[in-house]
C-alpha cells in the first residue's frame, strides 16, 4: 500500500512536471493573435517569419490584414491589430496618431537602418570616370557615357510619378542645379530596372535609383557590380529637415565614401505593436524585441518574389527555408522567449 502510495505521488510529480515544460514551451497557448503586415510585399517576408515564430510559441496566429500605413496605426493603437514588423522610422513618424505613445510602442529593430535609398552607378564605369557623386555627371564624358537616347543629358532610371522618391529626385535636379545633366527617366520602375540589367549584363553603364529592401541590390550587388554614390552636399526638402541628420550614413557596404551622403533619409525598419499586448504576452514582446533580419537575406528573397515566386504558399515556404537555415539563431529566439514568459 505504502509502495503504491508512492508511485501514484510519483506518478503526479512527473504529470505536473510535464505539464509544466509545455507551458514553459508553448507560454501563448490559448492567446489569438492579429498581426497586420504593409501593402507593399518586400515586407511580407518578415511577417511570415514572426508568423512562425508566435506559433511556436503556442499562439494562434490569424492572417495578417494587409493594411496601408496610416490605418494600420491607427488600428493598432484601437486594439484591433497587435503588431505587424513594417514600420519605418523617422519616415513614418509623422503618421501616427496622436496617443500612439499612449497605446503603442516601436520595439526590436527589423533591419536598423535598413531602409535606405539612394543612388548607384556600375562600378567599373564609376571607376573609369572616377564618379563619387551627383555633381560629376555635370562632366561632358561622363554624360556622354550615360546617355541611352541621345538626347545629350545622362539618364537615372527614377521613381515614376506619384510615388514619394519622385519628389526627392525633382527636389534634387533643382537644388544641384543637375536639370540640363540628368535626365529622370520616371516610366515604370521595374520595366526600367528590368533594361538596365539588359544594359548592364551587355557592358552597357548604369545610372538607377533604388531602396532598401529591394531585389535590385540582390540582382546588383553593392561593391561588387554597382557602387552607391553621394549626393554633392545635404540639402534636405522640407519634409526631410528634421531628420536631415539621417542623410548622411556610415558602414554602407558598397559606398564610394564612409560615410555616404545619400540625400534620402535612412530609416530603421521596426515591429510596433499595441501595448496592452505586449504588456500580457512576455513571450511574444521578447520575440519581437529580438527579431532581426540581414537585409541581404531580405533581398534575396524579394529577388524570388520578383521572379514570381511571390503567393503566400511561397512566402511561408521561404520562412521555413531561412529557419532551417539560422536555426541556431531561431532557436536562440525562442529560447529567450519562453524564459521570459516563466
């Protein structure tokens, strides 16, 4: 009887130890989850990750609601969204609501200063005409070499219009006095990116202007096929002013200088989620915080998606294909957030 006593007390011990662990590896069991993501898919990738990741934490994740960038602020700091890993700071700065400090919080850095733009040239023809910056496409040869339609000027594949680079461009030719050197091409973006990698593969220089993340930095790598080049000296648009010092960076890989005046202001891309949220769910909070991204790993997969592999099955496909890959780092992840929910 004495012996039965104690394998039965035994025998609780290790049901409740059991249960135990899998709290401590499933701490988001029983909690729903709505993130949200942008509309603009170079940023799916990063959702399909935390996606996975709040899962393997237990959580029920529901789809993400693709939303643009003022509504998703706004449903956030409302409560009807927990989080989503598209934010790009100072850039969106000026749209959040007023409480969002009340009610919301950046947290973790996606990509710090990963969301650049700027403007590059192929390197080898940078080299040859020694081009460190906008002002020396003032240099008859150096015009002469990116002229593609013989109208005298060099031609930047730009930003068509509408879109919030084309004003930074326009901004640019005016106040670099560049407007009789540089012609803005503003047709499609991709049509124009697609030529200039014709042009490039054939020997054919190169005059573009792009961002971070993106597949054009995949398809031309900095430092090796293209070179990012300077703006002549920081002349920031009105929009840019308070945030002028962001224009200048150092440490980018593929720059004719360090540090580069790259004229657009360099942002951190960065989760937000609703306070509330993070404030019940340790787990997710320490997830979040620590969930980062090599913009490279990035561009390498919006090069995929630029190839057509691009459905949500595919993008999901390639979450678990970089997990499998870092799992170290994941793992890492994981650990980190299960502690912090003990």
């Amino acid at each position: 009887m004495k012996l039965m006593k104690s394998l039965t007390t035994a025998l609780f011990a290790v049901l409740i130890a059991s249960s135990a662990f899998a709290m401590d590896m499933q701490p988001g069991k029983g909690v729903t989850v709505q993130p949200a993501r942008a509309t603009w898919n170079t940023g799916f990738f990063q959702e399909a990750l935390v996606h996975k990741g709040l899962e393997a934490l237990g959580y029920e994740v529901k789809k993400p609601r693709d939303l643009t960038n003022p509504i998703f602020y706004k449903s956030v700091t409302l409560g009807d969204v927990d989080y989503w890993t598209n934010g790009w700071f100072p850039m969106h700065n000026a749209q959040l609501p007023k409480n969002f400090d009340e009610k919301a919080q950046k947290i973790g850095y996606v990509a710090k200063a990963g969301g650049m733009q700027g403007y590059l040239v192929s390197k080898r023809d940078a080299e040859k005409y020694d081009i460190k910056s906008l002002d020396d496409f003032k240099r008859p040869e150096v015009m002469k070499a990116f002229d593609t339609n013989g109208d005298g000027k060099a031609d930047l594949t730009a930003c068509p219009p509408g879109w919030g680079c084309e004003q930074v461009i326009t901004h640019h030719m005016k106040v670099y006095d560049l407007k009789d050197y540089i012609n803005p091409v503003k047709a499609s973006y991709e049509a124009g990116m697609a030529a200039a990698l014709g042009g490039f593969k054939s020997g054919k220089p190169v005059f573009f202007y792009t961002w971070t993340p993106n597949w054009t930095v995949y398809k031309f790598k900095p430092g090796k096929d293209v070179v990012w080049i300077n703006v002549p000296e920081i002349k920031p648009t009105e929009a840019q002013a308070s945030d002028a010092d962001r224009m200048t960076v150092s440490g980018v890989e593929g720059a004719v200088s360090d540090p580069l005046k790259a004229g657009f202001v360099v942002s951190d891309i960065r989760a937000v989620a609703n306070k509330k949220f993070l404030e019940k769910n340790p787990a997710a909070a320490k997830f979040l915080e620590l969930f980062t991204l090599p913009l490279a790993d990035i561009n390498a997969q919006n090069t995929r998606m630029n190839e057509g592999e691009k459905s949500d099955k595919d993008i999901a496909e390639h979450a678990d294909e970089w997990i499998k890959n870092n799992k170290a780092t994941w793992d890492g992840w994981l650990k980190a957030a299960r502690e912090a929910a003990k």
